[in-house]
C-alpha cells in the first residue's frame, strides 16, 4: 500500500527503441509493450491499492507516424480489451478509454470493440483503468471549454459562476479521480508530450530510462518508492 497515492499515470514510451536495440521491427516492441500493461496494472491495484491507473497509449499527434504502425497499434489495442475484458470485470475495474473516439480515422473495429469494453465494466466500482487512446491534453482542455461555452450560451450555466467542478466535470476524466499523484514516463525521454496537461497541475514527475517493455514490478517499486520520499506541499510549507 503507498500512503496518498490514488491516482498514477504512465506514459508508456520506448517500445520502438527497444525492438531496435534488438534489431527486430517496431510492431514487435509494441507487442511487447501491451504484453506488459497486465503486469503493471496490477502490481498497481493489488500490490499499492492505486485506486486509478491511466496509461497513454495513441496521442492526437501519432497520427502522423507510418501507417502500418498505427493499423499494428490499433489491432493490438483491439486484441487487449477482447482477450482482457474478463480479467477487468472479475478484478471490478471500470475502463475508461479518454479521447476523440469520434474520430472518423479509427477503424469501425476498433472503436466498437472499446465501446463494448467501456459498457461491459461501467459498474465497476474497485478501481479505474484510463486508457488515453486518440488523446491530447491541450485538445481535452479546449473540448472543456466549448462544452461550457455552449452551456453558457444556452442559458444554462452563468459564466460567472464556473467552478474547478464544473471545468473538470466537462473533462474526459468527467473529474473523478481527476487529480494525478504520479506521473511516470518511461525511456529516458523528459517531456510531458501534451497528456493531462490539467489533471498533472500537482503531481509529482518520474522519468526512468527503462523502455516501457522492460517496466516491471521491480521498476515500479522503485517509482513508488521515490514518492513515498517526496515531500507533497501542495503550495503550502511543510516543517
């Protein structure tokens, strides 16, 4: 158990630089990295009682990767719900998949297998499994304000009386469990690269030079051991 850590996000980076410090092809250290997720949440609910686990997988920006790397990761992220769909319901865990899912360039397969996920575990109470699929910070932010802006032009909301619950409610995070305590990013790489640009206001950062396929509990361990040690004043001033 870590004591005040709810909420922890990965940035799950490496994967490409690890198949080629193999010398094998981009696809397979993505395969490898899906293939670690299960680990790594689960050390995660059961081993430190993190309540909510959000894991970066497709940006808005990777789009502009190859095109066969983008068809590998969405048949790879199909595949994971499909045969991991039971483990999240016995184990109670709520998916949430964050993102653009409208997204007229994700395949119909795809989408509708993470629809199905979504409505399969949304009585789940244990615990939340964010998966930022299609996903960009500044565009979550600017998707919140034309929600409230909309609002406010219907009359139904007073602008003047906006509050932090209304901005994070328009959220993709729907503001439960909004607020990240940690944020991991793997592969050596320190840079925040557009992800939860309001929900990381006070978390704290951990960058590891470790490939996200080499990410393991004993990797793990060692973050949650760093922020165990962190002093987390939140603007105040702790003697």
């Amino acid at each position: 158990m870590s004591e005040n850590l709810r909420h922890i996000a990965f940035i799950m980076d490496g994967n490409g630089r690890w198949a080629k410090k193999r010398l094998l092809p981009r696809s397979m250290g993505h395969r490898a990295g899906v293939k670690r997720i299960k680990e790594v949440i689960t050390a995660c609910f059961e081993e430190y009682g993190i309540h909510t686990v959000s894991l970066y997988c497709f940006s808005t920006e990777n789009w502009n990767r190859p095109q066969d790397e983008v068809k590998t990761l969405f048949r790879l992220l199909k595949t994971f719900f499909e045969e991991e769909i039971e483990y999240f319901r016995k184990k109670d865990v709520r998916i949430n998949v964050l993102g653009f899912l409208e997204d007229e360039r994700i395949p119909e397969d795809t989408r509708g297998t993470i629809v199905k996920a979504m409505a399969e575990t949304k009585e789940c109470q244990s615990h939340v499994f964010n998966v930022l699929f299609n996903y960009g910070g500044r565009q979550e932010i600017l998707s919140a304000a034309k929600s409230l802006a909309r609002k406010a032009k219907e009359g139904v909301l007073d602008p003047d009386s906006i509050t932090e619950k209304d901005f994070e409610a328009a959220l993709f995070t729907h503001g439960e469990d909004c607020n990240v305590d940690l944020l991991v990013r793997t592969s050596g790489e320190e840079r925040l690269s557009n992800c939860l640009l309001y929900q990381i206001a006070y978390a704290e950062f951990l960058f590891t030079d470790t490939y996200w396929p080499d990410f393991d509990r004993k990797e793990l361990a060692k973050c949650i051991d760093i922020y165990n040690h962190r002093n987390r004043r939140f603007g105040a001033i702790k003697e």
